[in-house]
C-alpha cells in the first residue's frame, strides 16, 4: 500500500503541502492518526530535502515517485521509490531510506550505529544496510518483481548529517557498495546515483504494478536451515529481526566476562522467531560457543534434522536441537547460549508423565549463560503449557540474571500481511483489532462449504510441490491407534474420510512424500509452515447467541492435551475455563497461520461458517 503516488512533475508541485497530503492519505486509506513528530518529518524529509534531490532536469518529469510504501500492511515500510527505465530499457526501481540524524556513533551492535531518537540514545540499524535489506526482500517477495527482473537499486540520504567518519566507516562497506549513503551536500551525487539508475521515466504504471503484486515468501526455514547453519544467509533480516539477532550475539559475548543473562522476544507467528533462532544458532557455532536450539515441541526439532540428514550434515549439527526436557541434571552455566524457540509450549515438569524437575524455564536458565526465550502466549494449546513472560522473569530473577525484552512485530509468513493476522485474531476474539487491512487478493483465505472440496483443492495445491496439507482441531477420536482399519476424521454425507497422521508420519508429516493423505494436528504444525494449508474446525469453535464460543465438551475423548482441566476445574472453575477457551481459540488460530500463501477453512458448524464469511473483506 503507498500513501503518496504521482510523477515526478506532480511531486514537485504538491512538496510545498506534501505532509498534508499524506496525512489525509494515511488517515483515509489506513485509519491511522499522525503525530507531530512524523508529520514534521514529512515536511522536512520529503517537502524540502527530496524536493531538492528531485528537483533535476536529467530525472525524468514522467518518473514515477511513491512515498511511504507498506510492504506487509502496515509496520514495515520504504520512504521514497523512484521508478523509470535504466539505460538498457529496463524497467528499474530505486529506493531510497531517508534519515534525519544528525550525530552518530559506533554501535556494539553488528551492522547498527548508534544515535539519537525519541530523546535517548538508540542502536539502529545502519542505513545502508536498512536500504539494501528492502530493496533485497523485494527482489525475494514481491511476485512482480522477479517474475518481471525489474532492477531494484538502493541508497540511503542523510539530509541532516555532516559527518561521514561513522556511517562511511570500512566496517560497513559491503552494504555501502551495496547501497552508498550520502549526506548533507551530496544533493548532485545522488542525484547522479538516480540516474544512473532511472533515465526514462514510465508514469506511475510500474508503481502501480508494484503495490499490487502479491508478497510471495519463496522459501521454507526446514528447506534451508542446512544452509543457515554453514553460514550462509537464506533470508536477509529485516529492521527488528536484524536488531534482536545482534542484540543475541552481543549479550552472549557479554555473558563470557561472568554475567548471567536472560532474553525475552516477544513476537506472533510469522513474525521470523525462528529464523533468528537458527541465525543466532549458526552464528554462535561460528564464533566457537557451546550454544543449542531447544523446542518443547518435537516436530521442528524432528523436521530439522530430517533436512540436514538429506544435505549429508545430521552428524555435524544434530547436537545442536535439543528438547527442553533435557537440562534436568545440567551443571549451571554449562552452555554459553540455550535459544528456546516456542517458549510459549515449556512446560513444568519433564518425562513421559510429566514428573521429572522442577520447571523446565528454571532448568533452562540455570544450564546457560544466557538464555533467549522467543515466545507468543497466544500459541499456549496444551493445558500443560507454561510459557509465560511473567514465568520468565521470575525465574530470571531468582537466577540474578539481568533481563532484556525485544519485539518481533512484522509478518512475513502469511503473504508478508500483518493485516491477516489482525483480521484472524479478531476474528477469532484472541485480540480485539479492527485496524486492519486484509485483503483476500495478498492472502489467499476462503471458507468451504464442502470438507470434500477443500480437500480436492489442497490435494490438487500439493501436486506441485508437496507443501499443502490438511489440519484439524481435536474433535475427532484417534480410533485409528488400536484399529489401523478404521479412520478418525469421517464426514459420511460428504465422502470424506482420513486418518490422523501421528500413527504413519509422526513428526515428519509436514515433509513426507503421500501424507498430504492423513490429517495433521497441532503438535505436527506448530513450528512450521506451509505454502496452503485446509483448516478443519469442529464444533469446539461455535458461533451461538450472536458471539463466538468455544466448546470443550466437543473435545476428542483422545485429546491429550487438556489433560488436567477437569481436576483443575473442580475448585478453580471460573479460572479453568477462561484457560480452556484461550487453549481451543489459540489452537485454531496457529492452525490458521501456517500456510505461507494461502489459508482454507471449513467448519463443522454452519453458523460458524456464515460468521466468518461475513467477516472476510469484499476487497
């Protein structure tokens, strides 16, 4: 989505009101209010700075210019996008991060400087390195551009800086080649860098084309993590992600000297926890510290190492995933760096029967020196699970650990949109937020009447590359187990009949040739991802009396994971079911996050069905 679109000719015009302008735009379009301090920047950005840059016979007065393009919806945007053909007639992009810092310093944060914002000092990230990322997540994620190999160029403009001794220094100059940076009094060498770039102008149509092309993720973490783990960089990270891996690296150089240290990311699904996970995992191997990836939950850690078998690696790196049951009997500090990825499933007790320790999060830290717990309370789906931030810190703080909280706040799974993750939870009643702009034409969501037919269509999406598969919520009894004859998921009206998976696949049925057959379960999802997944929602999600509720009593007789409610419930029962309902809401609302493109639903119960549809924006 851009705020601001027109040629350059028209750009010139309206600078002298372009902070007005884009504030309607933003406040139309985007229901955003606008504070003072970005409306000044506007002006002082864009109205004076970028006037001047643009402001060049040699640009063309038909080159396109965007302001304020949103990637993923609403978080991640780029400021300024000049579009045109290069010298070769190709169709080019160039975009172009504006700063207005004045003093900068060295950070001890890699690929960051330091300075200040909002007050206060603050590590951010390098401005060329800022550009180069977006101009490279483009090249990646948006479908037309490299279905088209549009030339996408980079470069950062300072307009209030003097001194080039930090930001031009050699410790940064693979994204200055990159992506150069220029300062106050560079106007003709950028304007140089523009044209080398853009020399025939094309209106607003290669713009326009732009903004509406879908944000395709092309790659899966299970695919690469072999790759990821010899080093090299599958996935180029972008603002917070780039900032909570460096912090990671930093704080576990500095836990070395003796402290003892604790961080807490806080970020939803697809938010990119676990490829930083593996990131900080591969660059703490690479610097020689004794560091681990632990899961409570198996599938991750089972299809990880399912792919690094196939790449020859498992002996080199199959020590690297751990459960989080294993540090009952660790000596304390006996690892430079454990990262916790889904922290929201520790539980307190490890074993079979849950008996063994004393809680997984104390034994966590104590084996560490630094302990990184990525974490969304809202993916708790088992009633066993504990994984609470306040948890955390408590036991931090036991520990005498200092405790750092970062965010994780861009989507980048479900078709890059953070506004389908907002439509969803409100949707679901997880998080009131209407703010939200989801549309069906980013995000391929659609709610079947027919099981049948959604499941024709994931068969159908799975032919191509094995990663479609069908889920399920627990409402169906695993009678499979004792009689393999038999099937768990049957709909007799709709010639629909399947298995559960964990029988045949167990773990590794996100990846396995022919399960696309059986019908996953959140316990063989929640981690990963696909590129479509079938939702099937029975009627322990309802829509009744004009509100939607969940009901337990519609739970599998199988289903293992509430066990202990009833036992709870007989003297808590207000607390047990406000639990219960947050358990059956979070587990459809993971289920509904995992397909990277697409998302199809049905539900047993019709009302609910109508609700949702209801829902869904015409756009």
């Amino acid at each position: 989505m851009i705020s601001y679109l027109a040629t350059k000719d028209q750009f010139l015009r309206d600078a002298p009101q372009i902070e007005d302008k884009i504030r309607d735009v933003v406040k139309r379009q985007f229901n955003l209010n606008v504070g003072q301090s970005e409306y000044t920047s506007w002006r002082n950005s864009l109205g004076n700075a970028m006037f001047h840059v643009i402001n060049n016979e040699l640009i063309p007065k038909d080159a396109g210019i965007a302001v304020e393009y949103r990637v993923n919806g609403r978080k991640y945007r780029i400021d300024f996008l000049i579009t045109g053909k290069d010298t070769s007639g190709k169709d080019s992009l160039s975009i172009i991060e504006l700063k207005q810092w004045t003093e900068i310093d060295f950070s001890d944060l890699q690929d960051h400087v330091r300075t200040r914002l909002g007050g206060g000092l603050s590590d951010e990230r390098h401005p060329s390195y800022q550009a180069w990322s977006y101009g490279s997540h483009l090249k990646n994620f948006n479908e037309f551009i490299y279905e088209n190999e549009v030339n996408v160029s980079a470069s950062a403009y300072l307009h209030n800086c003097l001194d080039r001794s930090v930001v031009g220094d050699s410790r940064y100059e693979n994204f200055l080649r990159e992506a150069p940076v220029f300062l106050k009094g560079d106007i003709s060498e950028l304007q140089k860098h523009i044209v080398s770039n853009i020399c025939e102008g094309s209106g607003t149509d290669l713009l326009e084309k732009i903004d509406a092309s879908p944000i395709r993720p092309s790659k899966q973490l299970a695919e690469v993590v072999s790759s990821m783990l010899k080093g090299n960089e599958e996935f180029v990270l972008l603002d917070d992600q780039k900032t909570v891996l460096e912090t990671i690296i930093n704080t576990t150089k500095k836990s070395l000297g003796g402290s003892k240290e604790v961080v807490i990311v806080k970020g939803g699904p697809g938010t990119g926890k676990s490829v930083v996970a593996i990131n900080a995992i591969a660059r703490l191997t690479g610097l020689r510290l004794n560091s681990q990836y632990v899961t409570q939950n198996s599938a991750p850690r089972t299809v990880y190492a399912e792919r690094l078998g196939q790449s020859g690696s498992e002996q080199n790196h199959k020590n690297l995933f751990s459960s989080a049951g294993s540090f009952l009997e660790t000596s304390e500090d006996a690892f430079d760096a454990l990262i916790v990825d889904e922290s929201h499933r520790l539980n307190e007790k490890s074993g079979f029967y849950k008996n063994l320790g004393v809680n997984q999060i104390k034994e966590i830290i104590d084996a560490s020196k630094t302990s990184v717990f990525f974490i969304d309370e809202a993916q708790k789906v088992t009633w066993a699970d504990i994984g609470e931030i306040s948890e955390i810190e408590r036991f931090a703080k036991d520990a005498g650990a200092s405790v750092q909280h970062l965010e994780l706040k861009s989507q980048f799974r479900c078709s890059g949109s953070d506004d389908y993750l907002a439509w969803l939870d409100d949707a679901l009643g997880v998080e009131s937020n209407s703010d939200h702009f989801f549309s069906t034409s980013r995000f391929d969501f659609k709610v079947f009447d027919s099981v049948s037919e959604m499941r024709d269509v994931i068969f159908e999406k799975n032919k191509s590359n094995n990663k479609s598969r069908l889920v399920a919520g627990y409402c169906w009894n695993w009678v499979s187990k004792k009689d393999p004859r038999l099937n768990d998921i049957v709909f007799p009206k709709e010639d629909f009949s399947m298995k559960w998976n964990l029988a045949s696949y167990a773990m590794k049925w996100i990846i396995e040739k022919d399960s696309v057959n059986e019908v996953g379960c959140i316990h063989t999802c929640q981690g990963l991802e696909v590129d479509y997944v079938g939702v099937i929602v029975g009627k322990d999600l309802v829509y009744k009396d004009g509100e939607l509720t969940t009901d337990v009593s519609a739970r599998a007789k199988t289903d293992g994971s509430l066990r202990g409610y009833k036992k709870f419930r007989e003297g808590n029962e207000a607390e047990a079911d406000v639990k219960v309902d947050e358990i059956i809401r979070n587990t459809y609302r993971t289920l509904m996050t995992r397909g990277m493109k697409g998302c199809y639903v049905y539900f047993e119960d019709k009302k609910t069905a109508e609700y949702f549809k209801k829902l869904i924006p015409l756009n």
